[in-house]
C-alpha cells in the first residue's frame, strides 16, 4: 500500500473542505465564520482528528481562498458561489434520503411496543410521566452580537469557552489588543453590566434567555479602556 493510501485509509473524518463548508453552512453566520468558530463547531462534531489539527485547518482554509472555493472577509471565511452551490445540493440530497427512512407500521409487533409503553408511563407517578423538558442551563451555544464604535460582528460561542475565549475572539474580530477593551451588556433594568469573568458570562447569558428556555443574542457593548 502506498504512503497516500495508508493515510486514506487512517483518516476516518471527510475532507477538510466538507467539514468546513459544513461548518459554515450550519452556524450560519452573516459576515462569515472565523478560523475558531469553524474550528470547534469540527472538533464538536469529529473526534478523530489529528493532533495538529489546528494548524491543518489553518493551512486548508489558505488554500481553500486560493483556489476560490472560500471567501476571506476580514478574519472570517465564507463561501464563495461555486462552493454554496455544492453545499446546498448535498443538504438536498441528505434531507431526501432522510424522507425514505422506513417508518414502522401502527400494526403487530410494533403496535405492541408501542401499547407496552404507553401502559408503563400510565403506571408511572405523573411527575415521572410527563415529558422531559428542555433543561435552561443545557443551551451552551451562544449568538454573540458584538459593537464597537460603528461595527458589528455576529458570531455563534461555546459558554463552555469561557471569559478568555470569548475575549480573545472580539480582540481578533475588531483588530484590538487584548487588555486594551472591556466588555458590557444591557441588562433588563437599563443598566450597563460589565463581564469580566465566566460567572458574569453565565449571567448575561441568563439574562438573554427566554422565559420558554430559548436563548436570544447577547447584545455586547465594546468598550476602549482610558488609560
């Protein structure tokens, strides 16, 4: 077997440009996704990949704008035409191929299973039987609407990344050095509060939840620190 036959047959993941147009189409973002964001929405979905995975993305995403199949806007990437075209026409053909899925007949030994359930949750306590609701705190993926002076960016975060994270990817966006800039949301009171922590994070990001349990943008204020 050849050197580029062993390493087709190590690597379990799809290609660099279906994960990444994959990635972009899915987080949907306006102006592009950056290096980071489609990097985790990757390492979320594919838990093959290689150890110096970041530094691979890097370089496919380079080539990807060479060749014109991505479209570098700023610090984020999107899709040039040719490249949305094949993307929409895969998502076409996987929602077809969902629609033939075989569905099991209401009738012998499904119906059966079936009963069987339905008796088991009427035995149950109603407290135990009702349907398991959407836990508040389960929503870790964030829209994150962020200003600064008369720009703003959109982009999808992980609460899970934390503070820092979040810090570092509005630095990258707004070209600012970080310690230069802090970080304020309105809250429903009027007033500014300032996110200086990944507790304060969690806060904003209660405070931008749904009563329903959906989570809205959070609205970020980029503030220029006086020195």
């Amino acid at each position: 077997m050849s050197t580029k036959e062993t390493i087709v047959a190590a690597r379990k993941h799809p290609p660099y440009l279906e994960m990444i147009s994959d990635a972009i189409v899915m987080l949907k973002e306006r102006n592009g996704s950056s290096q980071y964001a489609i990097g985790k929405f990757i390492q979320d979905k594919y838990k093959d990949l290689p150890v110096n995975f970041k530094k691979m993305l890097l370089n496919q995403l380079k080539k990807l704008v060479a060749s014109g199949k991505l479209v570098k806007v700023k610090v984020s990437y999107k899709l040039s035409s040719a490249a949305k075209t094949v993307a929409a026409a895969k998502l076409k053909k996987g929602a077809a191929l969902a629609k033939k899925k075989p569905k099991f007949s209401n009738h012998g030994k499904h119906s059966c299973v079936r009963i069987r359930h339905q008796q088991v949750q009427t035995n149950l306590p109603h407290e135990l039987a009702q349907p398991e609701t959407t836990n508040r705190n389960s929503v870790t993926l964030l829209t994150i609407k962020a200003t600064y002076k008369e720009n703003m960016v959109r982009f999808s975060f992980e609460l899970s990344d934390g503070f820092v994270k979040l810090e570092e990817e509005i630095a990258t966006r707004f070209q600012l050095k970080l310690g230069s800039f802090s970080l304020k949301y309105e809250d429903q009171d009027g007033d500014m509060i300032l996110i200086a922590c990944d507790s304060s994070l969690s806060v904003s990001a209660d405070d931008f939840r749904l009563p329903d349990g959906r989570q809205t943008a959070i609205r970020l204020v980029v503030c220029l620190l006086v020195n």
